[in-house]
C-alpha cells in the first residue's frame, strides 16, 4: 500500500517508534492523524511536521478507555475521514515474574497495548469496511514469538494481541482490508528508562540482535507496508531466529530459557 497521499492513523504517536513513524510518513507525502494520552507531545509533534511541510491532525485520548476511543474516533472520521492506514502501536509494560507483578499492572499490560488496539479496531472497522480498502498493522514485540523467563505478564499481553491480530486476519478474509503485524528487535526509546531493571532481564540471545533507532525502525514498518509484507520482522537476525523457532521451536525456546534471566532469590 502507497505511503504518499494516504490518510495514516498513529497510536503511541507522541514518542519512540510512534513519532518516528509520524515524522518519516509525513515526509513521504502522508496526511497523519497522531494518537496518545499526552496533548502537549501530540501538538509539538505536530507543529514540527508543519513547520517541515507535512500535514498533522492531532487527537488526544487515553485509548484504554472504549468510551474515550469512540470519541475521539467519531471526531476522526467527522473532521479528517477514514484513513486508509491504521498503526496500532502503543503499548507500554515491566518485565516482572509471575509473582512479582501486581493485579493492577498485569490488568494495565492487557489493557495497553491488546485492548487499546481492539478498542480502536472495533470503533474504526464499520467506516473501513464500507470504504472498502485499508491496512490494519498491529506492532508487536519479540515476545510475541517465544516467551523469555521474568516478562510474564508483558508476553501474555504481546500474545493476546497477536492472537487478536490473527483471528482479525481471517475475520476479514474476503475483504479488502489488509491485516499485518511489524515485530521490530531492541529499539533505542524511552521504554526501558521508564521501565528500570527491564533490559537486564533480556534473554542472552538478545545480544545477537542489533540495537535500532526509532527512525531505523520506521522506516523498516513504512517501507514493509509499501511491499505489502504482512509479517514485518527485523532486523535481520531476529527474522533468522523466527525462521529457526518455526523450524526447531523446541531447541529456540530452551535456548531462550537457558540464556534468560534466573528467578530472584527469596
């Protein structure tokens, strides 16, 4: 699907990937309409892609509220249209044992980034589908692939957006509307500042991949939609190891373990 001249929806959009995907869609000729709890993020980061040429709509709204999304997607769809591109791709999440993670936060893990992205699903899908044509891409983690030890709650959440993301692919089969999933390895955000003791806890095998910028990153999701990828994995080293797990999914998985983090001391 052509980037320049389509209407690109971004949640997650006031920092890390979801600017960076802003900013490079903008700059290819795309219309962007950004997504996120943080108004005054939104606004600089709009103002920056119009003072560079580009066209921003800004949209605030705390997408693990279903009121609150089909708010904001009724305002969309009033003021700006349908977009022809939807990325779903905030999220947010500790690495924690079973144990050592609270009610509330597993509850907040599913709620951001799976039911966020079946939020803004379910409001925006009437509108897409009678207009006929689109792209659904979901951007997932690593942990969507093989489960490491002490991410517990932050892999079960990755699952269920996986899983939403394949039945959503065979819900809409014989449709127009395309579904695709963007699996990027270790990417140099905020997200393991704002979530300490996280990166230690990473598997050894982590270590073979590549750490990415925001930019890399989207540029690799942008350019995947272009050629129509519907599983956009990166970089490199990482689709190798999704080659091998569905090769040998038994010896990737205890590789996986055995490179892990151990289990704190009590």
């Amino acid at each position: 699907m052509q980037i320049r001249g389509s209407t690109i929806l971004i949640t997650g959009a006031s920092q890390g990937i979801g600017a960076a995907l802003a900013r490079a869609a903008a700059r290819a000729g795309a219309r962007v309409i950004l997504l996120a709890r943080t108004q005054a993020a939104l606004e600089q980061l709009a103002a920056e892609i119009s003072a560079a040429g580009g066209a921003a709509a800004v949209y605030p709204a705390d997408l693990t509220d279903p009121a609150a999304v089909e708010a904001a997607v009724a305002r969309i769809l009033a003021e700006v249209g349908v977009p022809e591109i939807v990325i779903s791709n905030a999220g947010s999440g500790r690495w924690l044992f079973a144990e050592e993670t609270t009610p509330s936060e597993a509850s907040a893990m599913i709620a951001m980034p799976y039911l966020a992205a079946f939020y803004l699903t379910r409001a925006l899908l009437p509108a897409m589908l009678q207009r006929g044509h689109g792209l659904l891409l979901y951007v997932n983690s690593p942990a969507a692939l093989v489960a490491w030890p002490g991410a517990t709650a932050y892999t079960a959440a990755r699952w269920a957006l996986r899983g939403f993301t394949e039945a959503l692919r065979a819900d809409l089969h014989g449709t127009r509307l395309q579904v695709a999933m963007a699996i990027p390895g270790k990417v140099s955000s905020s997200y393991f500042v704002n979530n300490p003791g996280t990166e230690a806890r990473a598997p050894g095998l982590a270590r073979l991949l590549p750490t990415l910028t925001p930019e890399q990153a989207a540029a690799r999701m942008l350019g995947g939609i272009e050629r129509g990828e519907r599983l956009i994995i990166f970089p490199r080293p990482l689709k190798l190891l999704y080659l091998a797990h569905a090769v040998a999914p038994g010896l990737v998985r205890w590789l996986t373990v055995r490179t892990g983090t151990r289990r704190p001391r009590s």
